[in-house]
C-alpha cells in the first residue's frame, strides 16, 4: 500500500516527538513493504514566525492532497497576549475545520506498568479503557458572534456555543458505532440543566439512540462526570460530548493513563471513496515550551497517533496492533521517560523511539 502522509511537526516538543513517531512510523511501513511517502509542512507558531500566519495556504493543501495528517502540537507562550485569531492554535482549529474532522477520538488506558505513574490509587486506575469522542469542529471553538468589542467597564468578550442537529446526529452515530466494537456502552456529557445547546444535544442522542438497540446509553452532567472520572473511572467505556467539555474532560483522563504524555488521538470525517477516514492524527498534549528541545518529552501519544492513523486511515489494523505492542513492550521495560517516573534513569525521547523501533523488529 502506498501511504502518503503529511507531517506537520508543529512548536515546542512537537517536533521532537514527531520525530520518534515518524522514525517508527518508517520502521512499520518498511516491515510490512508499505511504501512511504512523506512530506512536511508548517503549522502553528513555527508558521508564523516562516511566514507570518499559523496555517499557510500551503500547508492546507498539502493536508488536502494527504491521506491523512501527522501532528506535533502548536502554542508557543511568546503569543500568549495575541488576539485568538492570530495564535498558533487557530491555525490548528483552522485545519481541523478544513478537514472536516468532526470526530475526535481520544482513548484512554491505564496499561498494567504504569499503575504507579498514576496519582491516583492502583486499585482505582486498574482496567481503566475508555475512549472520549469529542466533537471537534463545531461548538464554543466555532461559534459566532464572538470577539471582545467596547471600551472601559463595558468591554465585552463574547462566545457562541451552538449545535446543530445534523452535528449532534453525526457525533451520536459515530460514538454508537464505536460501543459496538468495545463493550457496548455510551455516556453522553453535557450540561442540559442549565445550556439549551445541551438539551437539544441530549434529546439528539436520545432519538438516535434506537437505531442501535444493542447499546446502552446514559447521560451525565459535566460537572459530574469530572468527578465520576476520577472517583469511578472503569464505568465508561464510550463516552461522548461537545468540543470544549471533551477538550477538559480529555486532560482529566491522562491523569488516569499515567501522563498526558500516553494520550494519542484521531480525528476522522467521512469516509474517502476509498473506505478509508479522512484523518488528521496528534497526541493530546500541548507544546510544553518548559521542556523542549531537551529530548525529553514522552514520545508515545505520538507513536500512539501513528498507529491511530493505521487503523483509521489507511485500515491496517495488523500494523497497528504492532505499534501498540511494541510500545507495550517499552512501558514494560521500563525504559520510559521522566513523567512515568521511571525506578532508574529516565530515557530520553529518542531512546524511546528507538526502543520502540527495535520492538518493532
Ligand atoms: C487539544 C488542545 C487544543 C484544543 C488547543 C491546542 C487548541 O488543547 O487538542 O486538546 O483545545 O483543542
Ligand atoms: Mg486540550
């Protein structure tokens, strides 16, 4: 199979990260004759400061032509007093959008060897597997009017949360079909005791919910999930909700697998003519400006991506089951960086791509 595949490292420790998951990701391809074709590009702070604006036109359309997009992470706090709109983040939303990527995928797993990396007690993280669907291009994120307008005491920010149906059903759908290969149980989050978007959001899921009779499906509040999720974390299998209550409820989840240095995601559309997702494929941590270029951020949400994008966008699920084992493999050697507080030395990113690569073989 050919794999053409966009790589936009992005700011801080995302390039070093997408430079271990491109190294496996070429260890893979070869081991299983794919070949590879890769082309890279700017988004986010790196963008701006090359030419001036966080998602070049170019940059959009090389993820347009791609089968399916690799990425670093982008922020950089030296645009922390810029306007949204400017920011390097908004290049990322501006590309998710343009992608059609509604559906954000975020697994999370307490692995066996990183019960300890956990605060929280072994007993409640064990077993943990759970995957967030967090929508992803519609909500607070995109909604209008928005913008700070007037002066003095009067100054006003403003943001729209809005939901349409055809979202609502969409999102509904793809989480439902996911239960169906995992343990067949949806919790959709929202806040319908005091938004109206999330009433319409519940009575959405509800009355999509008969087209899959084999699942079960219930409801909480935000508030309460946040606590459930650390009190009770092993009742979720499926869990679904809008843009900005996956975004924090997704943060809370990495402290189940350990770090938010664990958590991989995928971000799909519609299915290509092909059968294939439409796919843009980043770990769920930041750039983490403190620690970069210091080869030692936690390269497996990344690797963990590549082997999302296996799956998901090219349906090599052979290949992707490979990845995850060897990163198995990995964790169980303790051979980890410093957020999982290894017994003996931390490794450094690079060691752990090529402790990956060498699982690989
Ligand atoms: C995430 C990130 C992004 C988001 C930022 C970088 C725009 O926090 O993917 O969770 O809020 O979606
Ligand atoms: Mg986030």
């Amino acid at each position: 199979m050919n794999l053409n595949v966009l790589v936009l490292p992005g700011d801080g420790i995302g390039q070093e990260v997408t430079r271990e998951a491109v190294r496996v990701l070429k260890q893979v391809a070869g081991k299983f004759h794919h070949k590879l074709t890769l082309t890279e590009g700017l988004l986010g702070g790196v963008a701006i400061h090359n030419v001036g604006t966080p998602l070049p036109e170019e940059t959009l359309q090389l993820a347009l032509e791609a089968d399916a997009t690799l990425l670093g992470a982008v922020g950089l706090p030296e645009f922390d007093s810029w306007l949204p709109e400017k920011r390097p983040e908004r290049g990322l939303l501006g590309l998710r959008k343009a992608l059609g990527v509604y559906a954000n995928l975020r697994p999370v797993r307490a692995y066996a060897a990183l019960l300890d990396s956990s605060p929280l007690k072994n007993h409640l993280v064990e077993g943990v597997d759970m995957i967030i669907v967090r929508e992803l291009t519609g909500g607070l994120y995109y909604g209008t009017p928005r913008g700070i307008s007037g002066e003095g005491a009067e100054t006003r920010g403003v943001n729209t949360m809005a939901y349409s149906r055809w979202e609502i059903e969409r999102i509904a759908r793809m989480a439902f079909h996911l239960a169906r290969g995992r343990r067949r149980k949806v919790t959709s989050v929202d806040k319908s005791n005091v938004l109206e978007t999330s009433q319409l959001w519940r009575r959405v899921v509800i009355e999509v919910a008969p087209e899959f009779p084999d699942l079960e499906l219930d409801h909480l509040f935000v508030d309460n999930c946040a606590m459930q999720l650390i009190l009770n974390p092993r009742q979720f299998d499926v869990l679904v909700t809008e843009n900005m209550f996956g975004d924090i409820l997704s943060d809370e989840g990495a402290v189940l697998a350990g770090s938010i240095g664990m958590l991989p995601s995928a971000s799909i559309g519609e299915r290509r003519s092909t059968g294939a997702w439409a796919g843009l494929y980043e770990p769920v941590h930041g750039s983490a400006p403190d620690i970069a270029g210091q080869d030692k951020a936690n390269p497996l949400a990344a690797i963990g991506s590549v082997a999302a994008m296996l799956e998901y966008s090219f349906g090599l699920k052979q290949e992707a089951d490979a990845v995850n084992r060897a990163m198995e493999t990995v964790l169980n050697s303790g051979r980890v960086t410093a957020d999982l507080k290894p017994a003996g030395k931390p490794a450094t990113t690079t060691e752990v791509g090529e402790a990956v690569c060498a699982a690989l073989r």
